[in-house]
C-alpha cells in the first residue's frame, strides 16, 4: 500500500515545494528523475571545492527570457565568509540562491566556485558543495531519524544524534513517543516551524557542506526559539561561505557583506552600520523594521559623518 502512496506524497511535495519561495531544492532533486532543461556539458568535470569562494559575475537571468529578473548582478564572497542578500519582497533573493544551486541556466554572465563555472562541472558534484536550511522544510513521511540521516547517505545513529545535538534538537527527540523511529510529515507528527528549521540544520550538519546558503524563515518565530535557531546557524556558517537571504534584517548586522537588492539590481553594497549612515533603501527598511520590533537596537543615523 505504502507504494501506491508514494506518487502521491511525491505530488504533494512538488506541489508545496513550487509554491514556497526558496524551496527544498535539494530533496526534490533527489527524488524526482528531472527530465531537466539543465545538462551537464559533455564531459563535465566535477566541481573541486578547495576554499569556498563564490563569484558572481555580470550575472543576467529571467524566468521567461522577455522578463528579466537579475539586471548585470556582480558579488564575490570569500571562503568562510557570510554575505546577506536583503531587499523588497520580488527584490530576486531567492533568485540568487536558486541561480546558484543551478536550479536555472543564466542568460550570461558566470556563477563560480573557487574559479570553475558552474555550468562546466556535474550538477552531482555541484550540488554536493551546497547546503541550503530552506525557511519551510518539507519532512519526508518517515522517522525523524531518516529525515535528518538523509543528509548523508550511509550516517550511522551516532552521526545522525551528534548532528541533532549540535542542531539542538536531540532532547526534543528524546521526549518524542519513539525518539528518532517518530514518524514526522504530513501523516506522521507535526513539528513547529522552529522544529522543522532545526532538522533542516541538522540534515545540513550531516552533510557538511562548504558552501552553505540559509533562507531566513519569514515566519515569525518566537524570539526564544529565534534567538537559538540563530545562535545555531552563526556557528554552522562560520567556517563555511555563507549566503543569507534575508527576510529580516536583524540577523545580518553581523555578515562580512550586505548587498542591497532592488528590483534585480545591486543598488547598495556594504557593511550594516555603513549601510544605516549612508541613509538609502537599507537606512529605510532598518528603520521601518525597528519600530515593528521593538526588541531590536535602533542605531543612530549620522547624518553628516562624511
Ligand atoms: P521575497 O522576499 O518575497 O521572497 P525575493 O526577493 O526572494 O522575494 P524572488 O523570489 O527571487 O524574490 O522573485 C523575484 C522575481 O522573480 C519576482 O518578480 C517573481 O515574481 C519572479 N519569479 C520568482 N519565481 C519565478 C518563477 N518560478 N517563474 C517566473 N517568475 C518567477
């Protein structure tokens, strides 16, 4: 019986996948055989990850050719450092993460990893150097031990609970009827969204990727849980070249690098207390999302500090 389900699960994946913004590109990779637009060029090398750095470089793409979405998008993040992708809301920040997972062919312009174009290597290899902690994973209908071991094929148990534990998410499995044989998803236990998050990081952990790229829930979270699911990710992202895209804005104050998105342009580029004295779109939306959050630290604006 379990496999006449299995289509079925599949659909409502895709389903809800496609309609979340930055999606859990890399589940449904794996489980669906894409007949994909995108091949690998004949002989394609895998990809060699060494450091970590990742270019962007005079970056076009559009959905549909005729509309497009990143207007000549240039950024380079060194290895082991964090950028913030912020902007409006259709700004093109998933855009970005899905340009680089190669979800999508660019019209021109390169994406890099450590120098090698990423339409030349094996999307296998590609995809194997990227971690993404989506803001609304999709649990498989199994255990929550499958959900996380997934991340790499062939974890053994104490993998799977040492990844957990550093997610801080084990003692909540502990407390779980069947610890990690719980079956979670859609017929099985619902986990919260912060639950959820956390078992995304932990399947990440698992994997140990060099190039990680976060999707900050936009779903508020509440602040405890936030305040940890953040202390999480800063120590996950650390050694790792990092992308965040940024619902929000107060988790980027710390990122070695803010671009400012608008419209599929670059319009702002800099460190966040730069970015609040220069006084443009990113001075705007900080100031708008402090007085929507009381908690978070308004910084003085210096008007005539240059
Ligand atoms: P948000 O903060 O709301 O998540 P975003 O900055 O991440 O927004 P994107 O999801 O990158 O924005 O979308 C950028 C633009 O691309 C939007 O105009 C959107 O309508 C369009 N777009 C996104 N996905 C697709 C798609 N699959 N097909 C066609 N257009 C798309």
């Amino acid at each position: 019986l379990s496999q006449l389900f299995r289509p079925l699960d599949l659909l409502g994946m895709v389903y809800r996948t496609i309609r979340q913004g930055l999606i859990d590109m890399e589940a449904m990779y794996k489980l669906i055989d894409t007949e994909a637009e995108i091949a690998d060029a004949p002989g394609a090398p895998a990809l060699k990850v060494k450091a970590g750095e990742v270019r962007f470089d005079h970056v076009r793409f559009g959905y549909d050719p005729d509309r497009e979405i990143l207007h000549d998008v240039s950024f380079t993040v060194p290895a082991g450092k964090t950028l913030a992708i912020v902007g409006p809301s259709g700004a093109g920040k998933s855009t970005i993460a899905r340009t680089l997972f190669r979800f999508y062919d660019i019209q021109s312009g390169r994406i890099l990893i450590d120098g090698q174009d990423i339409a030349e290597v094996t999307q296998s290899s590609l995809r194997a150097a990227i971690g993404i902690v989506p803001q609304d994973m999709v649990l498989f209908n199994d255990t929550v031990g499958y959900n996380i071991g997934y991340g790499r094929a062939g974890a053994s148990q104490q993998e799977i609970e040492a990844a957990a534990k550093a997610a801080s998410i084990h003692d909540f499995i502990m407390r779980m009827p069947q610890g990690y044989d719980t079956r979670v998803g859609e017929r099985g236990l619902k986990l919260s969204g912060g639950e959820k998050q956390r078992v995304a990081i932990a399947r990440t952990l698992l994997k140990d990727p060099p190039v990680l790229v976060l999707d900050e829930a936009t779903s508020a979270l509440d602040s405890r849980t936030e305040t940890e699911i953040q202390d999480v990710l800063r120590s996950i992202s650390r050694k790792r070249t990092t992308l965040v895209v940024a619902h929000r804005l107060s988790t980027v104050v710390d990122a070695d690098e803010i671009i400012v998105l608008d419209q599929g342009r670059i319009v702002e580029r800099g460190r966040h207390a730069d970015l609040v004295r220069s006084n443009g779109l990113y001075a705007t939306m900080w100031a708008r999302q402090a007085t929507e959050r009381e908690d978070m630290p308004v910084e003085p604006v210096i008007e005539d500090d240059f």
